[in-house]
C-alpha cells in the first residue's frame, strides 16, 4: 500500500495532483516553497504565515493548500511554521550543477555550514551527499531549525532532509 494514509510519505501520484508543488519551470527561475501537504486535515497555519498571499487553504479548513508560485518570494517563513514539516524551499537556479533545499530540522546535534551529510529521501534514505549552506534556529521558529543544504541537481527531486547526527556528536563535526 502506498500513500501517505499507509506509510505516512506521500506517493507520486499524491505528490502529481497536490496543488501546493510548484511547477519545474518556476524552481528554475529561482527560490519557491514546495507544499507535500496531500491530506485534507484541518490545518492552516502555512496561509496566515505567507505574507506575500502565495498560499490559500480557504474557508474550508481541510482543503489542501494552493501555493500561487508566482507571488511565491521563497522567504522560506512558511517552511518552520507548517506543524506537518510539510513544506521545503527549493532552488533550481543555484548553480549549473548543485540545486538547494532548504528544510525543517528538529534534531540535535544541528550541523553547521560547510557540514558534509547525508541527504536523504522523503522515506530516510540516504541518496546522495548534501552540503550544508546555512542553519537557521530563531526563538520565534520554536524547536524547529531551517536548514539549507546543496546537492547535485539530479537529485532535488527525490532529497528531503538530512539524515540524523549521532548523538552526541560534537557541534560542525561532521565531514567538512
Ligand atoms: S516561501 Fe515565503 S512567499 Fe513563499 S509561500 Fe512560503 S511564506 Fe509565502
Ligand atoms: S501548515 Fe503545513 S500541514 Fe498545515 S495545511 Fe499548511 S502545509 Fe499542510
């Protein structure tokens, strides 16, 4: 069974008729919030957050969100706000050959910039080696840090995080 009902990851065909993914011609032009939000659960935080109205639930509180790629600015306020860690910001436009995600993180230890990783699938795993651009924790992101991670481009569709730090692991110690 496939689904985000069954294994909590939406499918492609999920992920092919979910209204808040943007269209590859808007992540080359630059910075845009990708919304996998394909459950039809009451939740609307991600709306009132985007103060640029790129994104539309509606009076209908279970609809799915709509992402307006056009007035999508890829402030990336959207991504530490969404309480189902559904929403990244993608980058096509970085460079001939790395694209960027940026993504919500709430696990320590956090990684630093110049961090080597593992970057990973929206299953956990691991596709290809990520480098980590910048890590953002503000007090008004809670417990969720935001954080922007290279890989090469062939891969920004299918990596959706980093794999996990092992405990402990001291602070900017991962592979540089
Ligand atoms: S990235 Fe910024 S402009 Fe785009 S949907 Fe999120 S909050 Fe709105
Ligand atoms: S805040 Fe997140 S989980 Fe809630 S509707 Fe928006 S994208 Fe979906």
């Amino acid at each position: 069974m496939e689904g985000v009902i069954y294994t909590g990851i939406p499918s492609a065909e999920e992920l092919a008729g979910c209204p808040g993914v943007p269209s590859e011609a808007r992540m080359k032009r630059g910075r845009v919030a990708c919304i996998e939000c394909v459950q039809e659960i009451p939740c609307n935080p991600c709306e009132g957050i985007c103060k640029f109205g790129a994104i539309t639930v509606g009076e209908q509180i279970t609809n799915l969100p709509c992402l307006n790629e056009e007035k999508c600015t890829g402030c990336g306020l959207c991504v530490a706000n969404c309480p189902g860690l559904a929403i990244t910001i993608l980058d096509q436009s970085y460079s001939e050959t790395e694209a960027t995600i940026d993504f919500p993180f709430e696990y320590l230890p956090l990684p630093e910039a110049g961090d080597r990783v593992e970057a990973v699938s929206r299953s956990g795993e691991t596709v290809c080696q990520g480098r980590i651009l910048r890590v953002t924790k503000l007090p008004a992101y809670a417990g969720t840090a935001v954080i922007r991670m290279a890989v090469p481009q062939e891969y920004i569709d299918t990596v959706r995080s980093m794999k996990r730090l092992p405990r402990g692991q001291k602070k900017g110690s991962a592979t540089k």
